[in-house]
C-alpha cells in the first residue's frame, strides 16, 4: 500500500504540470483566435515552460487573424497532417512574433526551431523574417529552399516568388532615391507612447490629425484599460515659426474608449475613422461622426456596404471634392487578403450604392491597406505586401488615367521611404515637396512600433526632348522653332529651336500645363500638349512633332457637300469645315485660297457661277468662325480643272507613260459603265484649298 502511495505522490507534479500546460494552452489558443498575439505568445511561453506569473499586456496594432481549428491532444492542423503538441507550442510561438511583427525574434527562433516534418511553411515564415530584419541574399536562398521543396504551400508559393522579386529589388542600389530625406517626426508631439501612426491632413496642409496610443487618452474603464496601450485621434496646428504644437486629443464622444484610429476629414466637415476593440480584433470597422466647430455629434458605424458583418474595414480616406471613400476591407469579391476599395458619397457624407474593388493590378493576392489619393498628380499612394515589397508593408503610386478610368500598374515608392520593415499610411502636400508617414522601422521593446516620420521629397526634375520629322520621308529637320505656351497663362511664350539634328531639350516646372506648337518654313506645323501637373518624381518626357511638307498642288477637302443645283452648305460640310478651321488656327501664317469645282455637265458659264457661289459659301462660313478675311480667297473654277485619278490611298494613278491620268470628259464616257462614269462625275465635283502664302502676321489683324 505504501509503494502504490509514493508512485501516486510522485505522479501529481507531472499530473499538475500536464494539467497547468493543458490551461495555458487553451487560453493561448483563444488570445490567438482573437488576435492578441502578444497575450498568446505569453501563454505558449508558459505552456511550453509551465513558468507563471508573467505579466499580460495589450498591444494596439491591427494586426490579421489567422483562425485554426484545434484538438486538444496531437494538433490537427488539417486533414492530412497531425504534429507533437511541442512542435505546436514552437510553431505557434514564432507565428506570434510574426504576427506582432517582432522579426528579430521571429528569425531567431524559426532559424533555431525549424520543424520542418511538422511545420514545412516555417521555413517560408523564417523566409519572411528575413526579409524583414534586412537581410535580402539570405531571404532569397531560404526562400528558393521553400519553393524548391515538395511540401511546399500553394497558397505560399506566389508570396515567396512575389518576396524574391521585393528582396532583388532591394538589393538594387538605384532603387535608393539619394536626394530623399526621412527624419522621425518630432518626439515630443508625433511620437510618444506605444505608437503613432496615420498622419493625415486635417483641414489645411498646417494642421494635422493623427493616431496615437499614449497616457491621457480617453477610457472607458480605467480600472482595466491602460491609455497608453489604447488608440486614440489627436490633433495639432503648425506656428508661424513651423513647430508644430502640443497635441491635443479630439475627446468623446469621436475617442471612445476602444481604438480609434486612421481618420480622414471631408470638406464638409466630416470625419471617417477605423474603431475596433481588444475582445476580438478581426471586427474592425469603419465610423462616421460630424464636427462642428471642433465638436462632435455621436459617432455611428456605416452600413454593411462598407462594414460586412465578420469582416474587416479600415483605413478610410476621402477624396478632395468629398464625392468618393476610398477603403481596405478583406470583404469577399477581392483579390485576396485585403483590398482598397471605393464608394460613393452623397452630399451629407454618407455612403451611396454599393462599394467597389479597385482590382488589379492595385489589388494583389496579399494585402493593400492605407489609401490616400493626391488630387493634383492623380495618383493613389497606399501600402502592400503583396507586390515587389522589400519587406513587410511598402508604399506604392499608381497614376489614374482619366482616359479610361483605369490606374497604372503600382510604382514602389523606393529607399529610403521603404524599409525593410513596414511602411504606410503616406500623405502628401499638394506640389509634392513634403510628406508623412508611419513606419516601424526603428528598433522596439515589443517588437513592432510604429512612429510618424517626416519626408522631404528630391528635387523634381522635368526634361522635356525629343526631334523633329519630315513627315513624308522620316528625315530630321534642323531648325525647327517650338513655340511653348502655358495654358493657365502663367509664364509668357517662348521659343525653342531643334539642333542640326533635329534634337531639342528643355527643362520644365512642375505644375504646368504646356501647348506646343512646332514650325518651320515650307511646312504644316505640328502640335502637342504636355502636362506636368500629375509628374511626382524626376522625369524625362519624350514628345517628338512630324511636320508635313506644303504641297504645290491643291489638297482636296473630302465630304463638302451641297444640296442639289446649291450652293448651300450641308451640316455634314460645315463639320468638316470646322476641322479645316482648327487647321488654319494651327497654322496661323498661311493665306490659302479655297477652290469650288464642278463636272463638266452643264453649260461652262453655269458651272463657273456654281462653283463661285460654293467657294464663297466656305469662305463665309470660315470668315464666320474668326478666319481673318485676309487670309481666304475664293475661287471657283468650274469645269476648267478636272481632278485626276487617285487609288485608294490617294495617290495618282499613272498612265503607261508614267503621267497622272486626268478626269477629262472624253475619259469618263469612254468608261464601261454608268457607274464608273458617275464615280468620275463626282470625284470632279470637289472642293479644296490651296497654300498662296506663309507670311501673314496674326497681330496685322
């Protein structure tokens, strides 16, 4: 009896440790299934060590869920695979410092603990650390390892072939942009706390709102909650002398209590801001609350078109004229993790319709987060993992064509804006100078804080070139005078003349809006438009002009049509016309007589007086547009100047004596049908204009 006695008096400590392991390993699993990651890291800690009494602490980053359903005994993690409860304990405790952004920690244990048999994605997640803690050669080979492994994910390989890209492009020296700055913000107003993060502009481009967690904020329980792990909005103003004040906090009923964070004012004096709290972080949504002199009406959450039920929406950022909400949501109809989208809003601020995916190439497979569209450049700046990052969250342009209502393919913002780190949360001024962001890159207690830095954008060169064509043969043209005219009437014209090789370059400002016409002696000028306004970084526009040689001949004027035995001019004449107009305004030194022919049918005084009476119809309606009446000479010539024969291409068709074959009368009824011969009649019946001269002077008028 005594023996049974000691075996069982020697069994309770491990029973009691079995027992204790199993409770921290439950309430590990449940902190993780509610993505306080940095509560579960403590509790697998202790699973795997059974040491208590170690402190629990809150976090506030939006960080993603990774939900797994588990058993209690081997860990099932899913139909075809079963792993030791230690190999989970050590897994899911380098997930925790992924998933708290801690990458040193991370790579440190996942380069110590790889279980590859239980676990063949750790060696992708090690991958990821890697990349993370600046180390894109090392980065590249563990992920080459992974994706050359057969046990490799599919839902992990076009993030490791995405990240191998990120870790080249990182490891390219021209990818540092050298004249960039980024300087912390200062400490003593942006960066206090635990975080500060989503700098944005609050009304002016001197004021800004941002989101900080830090003593002194709004609670709801301060026996539970501690302000500097809570997230609040704050504000501050820029002095004369460009120090920013002390910040203030915007108070209830905008704070709550639970996290409140990345706001975005409307024009119309409403803000939009991300509110979630620490019970269970995957329910992050997006609130609406009205201001008035600083103060706030009660905040209400937006409807399922922004905020779908058991999903995340964060970030929101609204447009200029207030007319559309830019969000991140992981919402279903995406492209996978999360995704910007778009609504619409009403005059009041609120959401219209249903909201929209931006899709590719914007959205990616991973995450895109932190819009901000900059109305000037019509570019959307915003953050993604999913591209050819360098490391966790990189910021990222992408133009808006307003042809085709489409954006161009993301642009990595480079060095130093992005690390090896996250980055995010970027805005703007209106030219471009100056910007704000968040980043954790600096080294923290916890692994990942995020603080606002402060960015002074390089110098922006723009270099217009290009040369000038003889549009016939190809051939440069020398001398060629570009006369560049500002459209907003900002700067006074001036000229620009190509070399002997027909090469021209030109430095332009930013912010403009340039017509450009090219002219030379002899030949029609050419023309183009260049715009500056959306240029965000150093560029060299190519804009090349092709001039056409006057011809000596007439230039018919295809589709002038008049009513039969008329010399009235038709609607279909008159728009034809009108691009002859356009015409004459490019080429404002031309003196051209405009020409009227008919067939030969008909007596030859008749059809003299027809085709008078239709020239001076042209030239009327050109006189009427604004044509300087010393410009235009009409002249009809009947019958007297047949056309000759074109192929379809416009070009005289000869003869076998090598002679362009002229629409004589005695030709067209020598033809083998009616058909052909009325074709011929009315290929006679023609107007068209002629250049008599280059010499007239506008200012003569």
């Amino acid at each position: 009896m005594k023996k049974y006695l000691v075996i069982g008096l020697m069994l309770l400590p491990f029973l009691a440790t079995s027992q204790s392991r199993k409770v921290w390993l439950f309430h590990a699993d449940e902190y993780y299934q509610h993505a306080d990651y940095h509560n579960a890291l403590l509790n697998y800690q202790n699973a795997l060590s059974d040491t208590s009494g170690l402190q629990s602490m809150i976090i506030p980053y939006e960080a993603s869920t990774s939900k797994q359903r588990l058993k209690n005994t081997g860990r099932e993690i899913d139909s075809n695979r079963v792993v030791p409860v230690k190999d989970y304990i050590e897994h899911q405790i380098g997930m925790c410092y992924v998933r708290t952004f801690d990458y040193k920690k991370a790579e440190a244990h996942f380069s110590e603990k790889k279980n590859i048999e239980s676990y063949p994605e750790d060696l992708y997640h090690l991958a990821v650390a890697q990349m993370n803690v600046n180390q894109p050669e090392a980065a590249i080979y563990t992920f080459e390892q992974y994706i050359a492994s057969e046990t490799y994910s599919d839902s992990l390989l076009r993030s490791a072939q995405l990240s191998i890209t990120g870790c080249y492009y990182a490891m390219d020296e021209t990818n540092t942009k050298k004249k960039v700055s980024v300087e912390l913000a200062d400490t003593t107003v942006f960066n206090r706390g635990t975080a500060a993060f989503a700098p944005m502009f609050f009304g002016s481009e001197n004021k800004l709102m941002f989101t900080s967690a830090r003593d002194g904020g709004v609670l709801f329980d301060p026996e539970k909650q501690e302000s500097a792990y809570l997230c609040d909005l704050y504000w501050t103003e820029m002095s004369p002398d460009s120090t920013w004040a002390a910040p203030k906090n915007f108070g209830r009923p905008l704070n709550s209590g639970q996290h409140d964070a990345s706001s975005t004012l409307s024009k119309n004096n409403v803000i939009y801001y991300t509110r979630w709290n620490d019970e269970d972080r995957s329910e992050q949504h997006i609130y609406l609350a009205r201001m008035v002199n600083l103060m706030f009406y009660e905040a209400f959450k937006l409807p399922e078109s922004v905020n779908l039920s058991g999903y995340r929406s964060i970030n929101p950022f609204v447009t200029t004229d207030a007319k559309k909400l830019y969000f991140s949501s992981n919402r279903p109809g995406g492209e996978g993790g999360m995704d910007l989208w778009q609504i619409a809003l009403d005059e009041t601020g609120n959401v219209m319709g249903e909201a929209t995916n931006l899709g590719r190439p914007i959205n990616s497979e991973l995450d895109e987060v932190a819009p901000f569209f900059h109305e000037v450049s019509s570019a959307l700046f915003f953050s993604s993992n999913g591209h050819n990052s360098i490391g966790g969250l990189d910021i990222y342009k992408a133009a808006y064509n307003k042809g085709n209502r489409s954006f161009d393919s993301p642009e990595n913002m480079g060095i130093p804006i992005n690390s090896s780190q996250d980055d995010a949360y970027i805005i703007w001024d209106a030219m471009m100078h100056y910007g704000y962001f968040a980043s954790d890159r600096a080294d923290c207690e916890n692994g990942h804080c995020y603080n606002i830095y402060t960015i002074k954008n390089e110098p922006i060169k723009i270099f217009l070139e290009g040369y000038a064509y003889n549009d016939d043969d190809g051939e440069i043209l020398p001398n060629t005078k570009l006369t560049f005219k500002d459209v907003d009437f900002v700067f006074d014209p001036f000229d620009v003349m190509t070399d002997e090789n027909g090469f021209y370059q030109k430095e332009l400002d930013k912010n403009q809006e340039i017509f450009i016409k090219a002219t030379k002696p002899s030949y029609f000028a050419d023309a183009a438009s260049v715009n500056t306004k959306p240029i965000t970084s150093t560029t060299t526009l190519i804009q090349d002009f092709y001039l056409r040689p006057i011809p000596t001949d007439e230039i018919e004027i295809d589709g002038i049509e008049y009513d039969f035995n008329s010399s009235t001019l038709r609607s279909i004449s008159k728009e034809i016309l009108d691009e002859l107009y356009d015409f004459l305004v490019l080429n404002n030194n031309l003196i051209v007589e405009i020409n009227s022919h008919t067939d030969a049918r008909g007596t030859d005084k008749y059809n003299l007086s027809l085709s008078e009476r239709r020239a001076e119809s042209c030239v009327t309606y050109l006189l009427s547009r604004g044509i300087s009446e010393k410009r235009l000479k009409a002249v009809g010539y009947g019958e007297s100047q047949p056309n000759y024969l074109k192929d379809a291409k416009k070009n005289p068709v000869l003869d076998e004596n090598g002679k362009r074959i002229i629409l004589a009368e005695a030709y067209i009824n020598a033809q083998s049908t009616e058909e052909i011969q009325e074709e011929y009649h009315q290929r006679n019946r023609r107007t068209s204009f002629k250049v008599v001269g280059e010499t007239f002077n506008l200012q003569s008028k």
